[in-house]
C-alpha cells in the first residue's frame, strides 16, 4: 500500500498548480527524512524491528538508512550514552549538515532511564538540542514510528528561515555550537 500525500494548500486551475516554496520544501523534507541510527542498547533492536517487512518504516519516506553523518539530516539516539560517549555523539551531530533533526528514543537517551549514576549522561539534550523524545524503555516499534511521524510533522511546518532565525542562533549558542 502506498502512502499518498495531500498537495500543500495553494492555488489550482486546469494544468497548474501554484503554491508558495516554504509548503513545497517542508512537504518534500518531511517525506524523504534519511536516518542515522545511534543505538547503543536495547532501544536500537526495537529501532531493527521497525525498520523490518513488520512495522516497515520505509512506508514514511526513512527507508535509507545513512551511517554517515554528512548523508544523514535525522539522527536518532537510542539507548544509554555514557559521558565518554557525550563527544563522540556531539561531534557526530556536528559533522551533519543543515537542516538537521534529533529524536532521543526510549528513557535513557532522553534522561538516563534507570541508570541514575556518574558515568552515564542524563539525558542528550545535555550536549545537543532534541526535537522528539520517544518515551519507554525500550520503547515499542510502534512509538518509534509515532516519534517519526511527530518529527515529519514538525518539519513539514518548519520555516525555510528559521535556522538563520536569532532564536535558532540562541539555541546553538546555549549547547556552544557554532
């Protein structure tokens, strides 16, 4: 079964179509996300289920799965980050290009779960902005995907100018992010 998109709101006659940019590049980024897993614990087997024939992810536009930053605009966190791993996480993020999007998956990505200790990162939005957070733990394949179709919808509404907007420069500028 395909997934069909409804054109964005504009204007139609007989052999055109007219609407304004910002509608159609949010409907084309919203529909084309290209994932980079970073799963480090159980949530990352949750995150193969959804990607299998069962839950098929790729129903959403995500099926190319990207292990290269630079090829990659949504990365998802799954699992426990340990405080050593805390740059190698920033310095992924940082090496992908703009636009770019965050969905911490299950409870330790987004605050460190059970593990309340000293050598484990309470949560990513510590060290990099996140966009979704994907609660459980693990989290069912089936909330991976409704952390997914949360993100597409927030891109699809997001303006062409914000990452040049003060407000996004604030933003980096909190996490030390140039």
């Amino acid at each position: 079964m395909v997934k069909t998109v409804a054109p964005p709101p504009g204007i139609e006659g007989p052999g055109f179509f007219a609407t304004t940019f910002d509608k159609v590049i949010g409907l084309a980024r919203k529909n084309s996300l290209w994932p980079l897993p970073f799963a480090t614990s159980c949530c990352g087997i949750e995150f193969m289920a959804t990607m299998a024939s069962n839950y098929d992810m790729a129903r959403f536009g995500s099926e190319r799965i990207g292990f290269s930053p630079r090829q990659s605009d949504m990365l998802m966190v799954m699992g426990t980050i340990a405080k050593k791993m805390g740059p190698v996480l920033r310095h992924v993020y940082e090496q992908m290009a703009e636009p770019k999007w965050v969905i911490a998956v299950g409870a330790c990505a987004s605050s460190g779960g059970i593990f309340d200790t000293y050598s484990v990162l309470q949560g990513i939005d510590r060290i990099i902005p996140v966009d979704v957070y994907v609660p459980g733990c693990p989290p069912r394949p089936e909330q991976i995907i409704d952390g997914v179709m949360r993100l597409q919808d927030l891109v699809g509404k997001e303006s062409l100018r914000r990452r040049q907007s003060e407000e996004y420069k604030q933003l980096l500028a909190k996490y030390e992010i140039k």
